[in-house]
C-alpha cells in the first residue's frame, strides 16, 4: 500500500507540473512554438503555456498547441453578437458559451458601443459598435425587449447588411421578429417564442411559421424557439461549421443533452389552445398565475384573481368572452348545481378536439377567487 501510495504522488506531482506552465514571457526564444496554450477566452492567463495537451485549469477548455493557434487565429469564424437594452440574457450568454468552447472569435455589438443593460439588470460592455465591429462570419440575433428595435431604421440597416454579408445567421427566440422585420425571412420556415407564435405569424404572413420545432434550418438562416432552444441550434451550428462529431463532442463536454432538434418543443405543448382573452373586468382586478403544468395532450392553470366580483359574476365574465372564440362551444354540464363551472369543446382546424373545463371558487385562505382550467384530448 505503501508503495502504492508513493507511485499516486509521483504521477500526481508529474502532472500538476504539466499543467501548471510558464507564460510565453518566461520561455525561451526555442520554445515559444512549442506546448499548449488555452484559447483566448478573457480568464486573464491566456498567455499561459503548457507542456502537455489537455484542459485549462482555469477555464476547462481544451488547451491547443501554439503552434496550432498561431497558424488558426486568422482562421477563426468570427461570430457578432447583437446585443440591446433589455436583451434576454440566455438568448446570447447560451450560443456564446457554445461559440467560445467552439474556439469561434465571438464578440458583441450595440449600436453605440456603450454599456448597455440585459432584461434582469446585467451590465455588459460590448466590444464593438455598428461603426467598427468586424464582418462576421455568423452573426447571432437574440431576443428580449425588441420592440425599440424593430423601430430603429439604424439597427435594421445593420442586421441586413451583416446578414448579407455573413455565411450564417441565427435568430434566438423573438430575436426572429428582428430578422423579419429586416426582411430577412420572407418565404422561409422560422420558429420564436411559444407565447409569441401567433402574434409572430399574423405580423409576418410572408413567413411559414412552425410550432413543432425547437429550431428551424433554412441553409443561410437559423431560427430557434425561446431561451435555452439557443443552445440546441447553437450546437447545431456549430454542426453545420464543423461536423457532426465536433458538436457532439462539444456538447458533452458541456454536459448539454442535445438531442439535435429532437424531443421537447415548448411550442406544441397542449396550452396553444388556451386563448388570451380580453375579460370586462371591474378597474382594480388583479391576476396572479399560480401555476401552469401540462404535456401535449393535457394542461392545467391556476390562476388567483383579487377582484370585487363573486365566482359566479366571473364566470359570467369568462363565458362573455370566450362566446365570441369561434372554435369554442360551451356543453352542457348537468353535474354542477351553481354557475361556477363550465365546460366547452374546441375543434381545432389542424389538432383534433378538445375539452376544457373551467371552475371558479373562493380561496379559503385569502380574500380573492381561485380559478381552475382543465384541458385535454376529447380522446385522451
């Protein structure tokens, strides 16, 4: 055991020398092309040289011979990033992530160039403003607040002719109404937001939207659904940039479950039936969403209303508005002795028929009204 013991600590002290390294300051003139170096990825030790291939310490990325790096730096696919006041943080930190383990040159740019501020608050300086960022080689729309946006001729003009310019563009979730409004996707098969598809569809008839896909593949242009399906097509572009292979490499060293475009897609869940609707309500009604749970053939809200209406003037209220849904035809529902509850069923144009039931009561803990929907397959 002894002996054992003492082999373990040799070995361990052999590697921790190889991976400990000196800067390339510190080497001779002879060995400055030689070892392993990480990829830049800004930790702050870039320059830090290794004598053995393997992972940074720091970052974990795979180290590369500098050589290697010397000889691909100009190489790099560079990927622009498109960022703005009120970007979804996840739509750009997601496919950066993926980008960088990927060794792509990836860099942000604003409009000015200044610091702006993500949907919760994160400050993040770009690298680059409309004015000096660099052609890409794949350029990455994410979304977030994109309203102000859509409504800036200068941000449109860039998108167009970076997109012009570049061999790849991907949208993340509604960051595809940018690219729309851009023009780029007339004609073309495109995905965003789940709780946007419609708005996304009846703005841009031009556009063959989708609901079953967690990202779409035009060739040129990418579109992804919301928050994390950025990472999904990320991954996907970096399959089309570098191999099947190379992906999923890079998507298990992430510990990332890619299951290249496969398995879950938020948008085909069973609560795409469920209207937005417009309800009369008394000034001072208030909604909270207490949970919303479900698979693709059945779904369940819970929804706290603070309001000065009773369960069965609600329910009036509820039955007011879904009258004027076409597809929804309230049945009959002998086994309630009260107004408070109701069922309808829904005959969709492309997915079956459906039955929903709604049912209105006090909350026995709080002064407010609880409400309950229930959705599923007539056959499930």
């Amino acid at each position: 055991m002894k002996i054992k013991t003492v082999v373990i600590l040799l070995l361990v002290t052999i590697m921790s020398v190889g991976v400990t390294g000196l800067t390339l300051a510190e080497r001779s003139m002879e060995e400055e092309t030689e070892g392993w170096i990480c990829p830049p990825c800004g930790h702050g030790d870039d320059d830090k040289v290794y004598s053995e291939s393997g992972r940074c310490p720091i970052c974990d990325m795979e180290l590369v011979s500098v050589k290697e790096k010397a000889q691909t730096d100009q190489e790099r696919v560079k990927a622009a990033i498109l960022v703005f006041d009120g970007v979804q943080i996840i739509d750009y930190t997601g496919p950066y992530e993926v980008f960088g383990q990927a060794r792509f040159d990836v860099f942000t740019v604003s409009e000015t160039g200044e610091t702006i501020t993500t949907s919760m608050g994160m400050s993040v300086n770009p690298t680059h403003s409309f004015e000096n960022s660099p052609t890409p080689d794949l350029l990455l729309v994410p979304g977030g607040d994109v309203h102000a946006q859509l409504e800036d001729p200068e941000v449109l003009k860039w998108v167009q002719q970076m997109a012009d310019a570049a061999e790849h563009v991907l949208s993340v979730c509604n960051g595809a109404f940018i690219l729309a409004e851009a023009g780029l996707l007339e004609g073309l098969t495109a995905t965003t937001f789940h709780g946007l598809l419609n708005d996304f569809e009846s703005t841009y008839e031009g556009v063959n939207v989708v609901r079953d896909q967690r990202f779409t593949d035009n060739g040129k242009i990418v579109t992804s659904a919301g928050l994390s399906s950025g990472i999904d097509a990320s991954i996907h572009m970096v399959s089309k940039i570098k191999g099947h292979d190379a992906a999923a490499s890079l998507a298990l060293h992430l510990e990332y479950d890619w299951n290249e475009g496969d398995g879950f897609v938020r948008g085909a869940l069973a609560d795409r039936h469920l209207p937005s609707l417009d309800l009369d309500v008394p000034e001072g009604t208030r909604f909270q969403e207490l949970s919303s749970l479900g698979d693709l053939d059945h779904w369940q809200v819970r929804l706290a209303v603070s309001t000065s209406l009773d369960a069965e003037e609600l329910m009036i209220v509820y039955k007011k508005s879904i009258v004027e849904l076409p597809s929804w035809k309230q049945q009959s529902n002998p086994s309630s002795p009260t107004d408070t509850t109701a069922v309808w069923k829904i005959d969709t144009e492309d997915d079956g028929v459906w039955l929903a039931t709604g049912a209105i009561a006090p909350d026995p803990d709080q002064d407010r009204l609880l409400v309950d929907v229930r959705l599923k397959r007539a056959d499930a």
